[in-house]
C-alpha cells in the first residue's frame, strides 16, 4: 500500500510537524517534501518491511562484489550528509542489512532494484554500462535504490528534481522532498 498525502504549504513548521505525525499515526507512518505547486508530498513504503534500517536505526551495506562500489560510496556519502552515520560499511562485526550486487539482465527494464525481503540491491550491467549513461545517471540510480533501503517510496507527484522520482537520471542532490521523507521514514525506525 502506499500513502500520499497532500498538505498545504500555508501551514507553519510545528503544524506541518504535528500534521505528519498525525498522518503517520493514522497510516503507519509518512513521508514530505515540497512540490512546486505549493502542496507538501507524502508517500512511503507501508509494506512490511518497509526499511532495511536496523534497530540500531543504521544500515550497514556490502557492496565490495560491485563494480560501482564508487558510486556507492558516493550515494551514501549523499544520504550520510544529511543524517549522518545511518549508512555504515560492514565491518564483518555487525549484521549487514543490505547486499550490493550486480546483475546482468539486458531484458529487464529495470536499472537496477531493492528487495526489502532479502535485503538487496541488484544494479543492472545491462543498463549502467551503457555508453550513453553518464556518471549523473549511474550515481542517480544508486542513490535512489539507497533510498528505497531507507524506507522511501518512488516520489513522482513532488519536485521534479526529487532522487526518488523515476525517470530522471540526472538528480543527484538531495530535494527538499527527499530530505523531508527521509525525515519522516527516520522517525519510525
């Protein structure tokens, strides 16, 4: 199931607060962001499990196996940024929540994927060794699947420059809706 909720930007920051904790006690939780036509987007994953996040409220990855370790550790870097230590390497002395690896699937449509279940990310050869891909597109597309660990849904209604909206490769900064959801998925780790 995913929520979206619409609220109003009128609403000042402690009544935007208590209204997503409102939504997220009713709905199982919520996530923000601030769309350009003045309305503030909520949408999240509600399924169960809905992060890869420990109860330690980190999560801890292995992506030694893929040739795109840069980028990962680049996209973590990213989300790092703005919540510090949630993604931590594994170490081999903790549980590693996350596995990522790559696949070679050239009839998939899909770049690459998050299995909340498994606790993986797949990142497609297929599409991410494209000569047409560029550095942004790969560092996007990974940045968005660590997204998804985190518990955030794909955000097609907010910002167009959102990293969890599908479709546009080059967003690779953190938007004000994905630093509002991330804010919202973090409070029900």
């Amino acid at each position: 199931m995913q929520v979206k909720v619409f609220l109003k930007r009128a609403l000042t920051a402690s009544l935007l607060s208590a209204a997503l904790l409102g939504v997220a006690a009713a709905f199982g939780g919520a996530d923000c962001g601030t769309s350009t036509d003045g309305t503030t987007t909520i949408s999240i994953i509600t399924g169960i499990p809905h992060d890869l996040v420990d109860s330690g409220k980190h999560c801890d990855y292995d992506s030694n196996q893929s040739k795109y370790d840069s980028y990962v550790k680049t996209a973590v870097a990213t989300w790092n940024a703005y919540k510090s230590g949630v993604f931590r390497p594994d170490d081999g002395k903790v549980l590693q929540d996350v596995r990522i690896s790559d696949v070679d699937k050239a009839g998939d449509n899909a770049f690459a994927s998050t299995n909340l279940q498994l606790g993986t990310i797949h990142l497609n050869k297929a599409h991410l060794d494209k000569s047409s891909w560029n550095y942004n597109n790969r560092l996007k597309t990974i940045t968005h699947e660590l997204g998804h660990a985190l518990g955030l849904d794909e955000n097609n209604d907010g910002l167009p420059t959102n990293v969890m909206r599908q479709g546009q490769l080059e967003n690779i900064s953190l938007s004000t809706d994905d630093k509002a959801s991330y804010d919202a998925a973090y409070a029900r780790y």
